[in-house]
C-alpha cells in the first residue's frame, strides 16, 4: 500500500545485528499481531514458533525446550492462563528448567498486571505492543548475544505532510518499522477487514453480546498495534458495553474511519 496524502523520507539508522540468541514462543490467535511479533522479534535476531491458541502452545512446549513464552490472555481452544498453568505442571513433573511465561493483553487496566503476576505468569506485555517495551522484556529474560550490539531506533522524518486523520508515522514510532513493513502490515490489516466486521455485523444481527466482545476485541488489537487510534477507540467502546450485556451497535462510523485510512494509503 502507497500512501499518496503522506509524503516522507525515512532513513532507519537501528542496527539490526543479532542481539539475543533464543528460542521463543508466541502464542497469538489475532494473523495480524502474530506477522507483527515475528517482524518485531526478528530485528533482534530471534525466529519465533507461533501458534493461534493454547492448546497448541502446550504441545508446542512439549516438543521442545523454550527460553520465552510470549502467552496472548484471550485466545481460543484454550485460554493463555490455563495454558500457562498447564506449562507450569509440565514443568514441575518433569522437573525441567523454568521457562518464563509473558502475558500479552490487549485489556490493559488497573492491576492487570499484578493479577496476572499473581495467577503466575512472569511477566507482563500491553497491546499494542511496542518495539522498547517488548525489548525490556526480551531484555529481562534473555541473554543478550553481545553488549555491543545496542539496538538503536533514530527515524529521521521529513516533508510529512498528513491529510489524513491516520498517521501512519504514529504506528512508524510505535513499532520502531519501517514505512515499507508498516505498509505490509496495514495490507495484512484491510485483507481479512472484511471478513472481520462482517463476522461482528452478524453477531450484532444475533444480538449476541458474547459474539460482539469476542470480534470487536480482535479487530480493535490489529487496529491499535498500528496507531488506528479513532478506530481502536470505536471497538473498546463497542466492546465494554457488550461485556455489560448491550446487544444494539452502529457500526457506520467504524466502517467510514476504515473506508478513510484505506484509501489515503
């Protein structure tokens, strides 16, 4: 995608040698996080195994050893936090090494955090996910491969002018990318967009609340893990008042805000 209303150079001046030397797991059920956590992971130098759910984690745990488990909370099959306690049992009946267990969550709110610390996970990661953010924790449980390598993110932009209320530099600085990567992941974004809000349309039509949380929840992670903020703001909207059983959604102002970002790319 060609954004025609932004006009910019980026010159990304980050050394993407290899700076950690591990095996990674990531268990994301959202195509567009999962593409987003592998580009991320792999500036550093790590090639991660990634699942959609997880039931799939745990057996992808007991094939083989991991250094890091980065664990989505809401997934389907199986939930991040039963599979986490599943590792866990693993590990203690094996009495193997401890494998750190991330949780990643687009729900960030008060004592999210320390809740999740509490039921056992090791850490904590909020989408959307940020490139410093994810290096602090990659950085708290893995060996870095060299110190030398410091990992530096300077964009240097220029002649941007934004028409358009998407600032695709946002998401630029967000994820420490590249426009031609951000513009990859924006592809990714409007190929399923579709299908996606038809699947929400629907279960508005049903009037099930439960259906409603489930698809405004995953469309709104791909949305804020690439600064869509008015977008992002819409479906946590959406998806708060279903939690609380309301059923009756517009979905006409989503779909114009969509309509707008895609056609100035």
């Amino acid at each position: 995608a060609q954004n025609s209303n932004l006009h910019c150079s980026v010159i990304d001046t980050s050394k993407n040698d290899k700076e950690f030397k591990a095996d990674v797991l990531v268990a994301e059920d959202n195509p567009n996080n999962q593409k987003l956590i592998e580009i991320l992971l792999k500036k550093v130098g790590i090639n991660p195994v990634i699942v959609s759910n997880g039931k799939d984690a745990v057996e992808e745990y007991k094939k083989r050893e991991f250094d890091l488990i980065l664990m989505d909370v809401n997934m389907p099959i199986l939930d991040g936090i039963s599979a986490m306690k599943q590792i866990k049992i693993l590990e203690q009946r094996v009495n193997t090494k401890k494998t750190p267990i991330v949780a990643l969550t687009a729900n960030s709110i008060a004592g999210d955090k320390e809740r999740y610390l509490q039921q056992g996970m090791d850490g904590y990661l909020s989408k959307p996910i940020e490139f410093e953010k994810l290096l602090s924790i990659l950085g708290e449980f893995l060996k870095k491969q060299s110190s030398k390598n410091e990992i530096k993110n300077n964009f240097d932009v220029i002649n941007n002018k934004q028409i358009s209320k998407y600032n695709k530099q946002d998401a630029m600085k967000q994820l420490s990318l590249d426009e031609s990567t951000v513009d990859m992941l924006l592809d990714n974004l409007f190929l399923t967009l579709d299908n996606d809000l038809k699947n929400l349309q629907e279960a508005i039509d049903e009037k099930n609340s439960e259906k409603i949380v489930k698809f405004s929840h995953y469309i709104k992670g791909a949305c804020s893990s690439l600064a869509m903020n008015e977008a992002s703001l819409i479906l946590e909207n959406i998806e708060k008042k279903a939690l609380k059983g309301e059923v009756n959604f517009d979905l006409a102002d989503l779909k114009s805000i969509f309509k707008e970002i895609q056609n100035s790319l």
